[in-house]
C-alpha cells in the first residue's frame, strides 16, 4: 500500500501486498509506478485510524489489515510506502493477533520510506490474514495563524494495488477543535470523522480534504479569566459600600 505519497525489486513483488498512504503528500501517480496492479491478493478491510497532533504537524496513523490469498506464491510480507524520510518517521510497531511481528525500513527514492512488515508465517493461496501496523510521522497540512484561533487544512489519501472490498477511515481531532468542511462530504458532527469506502480497484486511490479550528486558548483559561474578574468587582463594590 502507498501511503499519501522506489521501486519494486522483482524478489518482493510477487511475495506481498504493496500500500501507501497515511501522511498525505506526495502523488499517488507515482504509486502506479512503484506498484503494478497484482490480483493474487485481496484486501477484505483495510481500517486507517489518523490521530492528528496537536503541534497540527504531526499525526499518528494505524492500519489494520484483513487480506485474502488468491493465486500465486505464498505471501510473506506487506510492503508500505510512507512520503516521508526515515528521520520524520517515530515509533514504528506492526502486531498480529499471536504477538508483535518483525518489520524494517528501507529508502525510497530521496524523500519516501518502505516499511516492510513480515508475516509471523508464509500465507498460502486461499488463506486469509489478519495484521496491524503504526507510526508517526509528519503529515500535509496548511496552517494559518489567527490570534485566538489556527485554522488547519489537512489532505491524506491511501492506495492499493491489490483488489480492496472495503476501507474504513477514522481521524480523530485534538481537543478544542471545530471541524469546517469534509470534501468528500462527511458527518462534521463528532470526533472522529468517518469515511467508508467499498469495492476498490488496483491503484484506485481515497483521497480526502479535512478544515479545522484549533482553539489557542483553552475554555479553562476562559472561565478562570471570567472568575477573576468577576471576583475582583464583587471585591470593589464590597470595599465600596465599606
């Protein structure tokens, strides 16, 4: 899968899915590239779980995968492009559901990393497979500075080049944000902001377009600031009518 944004050796190809996303950036045409379309696996669900930070920066991704075997040889691994450098990518994890499993990094081109994540054991054709990874990283985001407010656009996408039934997307806001728009449409009216996504072809991306308000001061401060001022004219008119 291609993360939001280098080659396939022809050694990997053949053994595991391929993805990217999650980090927004980059251009998922360039995925078409790295990863030609491959029918001998599917992706049954793919969950992408966005937590944004509140440096509004930063964002911590996990994806959790339910994948099908179809044809060809067993599949050994699950390859990730994130659009970042290795040094913009923090506390990297991958599990299944018996343990952690064993993952690296390598470089992709001068600005992308792969994340490669080795299955616990060789997956034969019609078999399915249930794993979950995550990281931080840096995330595409537009910022603009008010004096009480900062006003955030956030742009994220995935791709595969496998068969995907169904994708369910999840991004979760830091406190004291209001969410403004979605494109494509979504329910602006909880935290987190949904997307579900079925029956996607290989290389047919999911992009979104998230605007916020973050808060640069917090209700707390509000309400104390309030309080004190409201003490401080109880206390004159007290020391008035003294």
């Amino acid at each position: 899968m291609l993360q939001g944004n280098n080659s396939i050796s022809e050694n990997h190809s053949p053994k595991g899915g391929f993805a990217a996303g999650g980090g927004g950036g980059g251009c998922y045409e360039d995925f078409r590239e790295i990863a030609p379309a491959d029918l001998s696996l599917e992706v049954q669900e793919c969950d992408m779980i966005v937590k944004l930070l509140d440096n509004l920066i930063r964002g911590q991704y996990t994806w959790t995968y339910k994948i099908k075997t179809i044809s060809g040889q067993p599949q050994i691994s699950w390859f990730f492009i994130v659009p970042f450098s290795r040094d913009k990518i923090t506390e990297i994890w991958a599990k299944d559901d018996n343990g952690g499993l064993q993952w690296r990094q390598e470089p992709e081109g001068e600005d992308k990393t792969r994340l490669i994540i080795e299955f616990r054991t060789n997956v034969p054709v019609n078999s399915e497979y249930s794993f979950r990874f995550g990281y931080e990283t840096d995330i595409i985001s537009i910022v603009s500075q008010g004096f009480l407010n900062s006003t955030v656009a956030y742009n994220d996408w995935c791709s595969h080049n496998n068969p995907c039934k169904k994708i369910h997307v999840s991004v979760f806001f830091p406190p004291q944000t209001k969410v403004i728009s979605s494109v494509p449409p979504a329910d602006l009216s909880h935290n987190p902001v949904e997307y579900k996504v079925l029956d996607r072809r290989p290389n047919e991306y999911f992009s979104y377009l998230l605007s916020y308000k973050k808060q640069k001061i917090s209700k707390s401060f509000w309400a104390w600031l309030l309080s004190a001022v409201i003490s401080g004219l109880v206390g004159a008119l007290i020391a008035g009518v003294l």
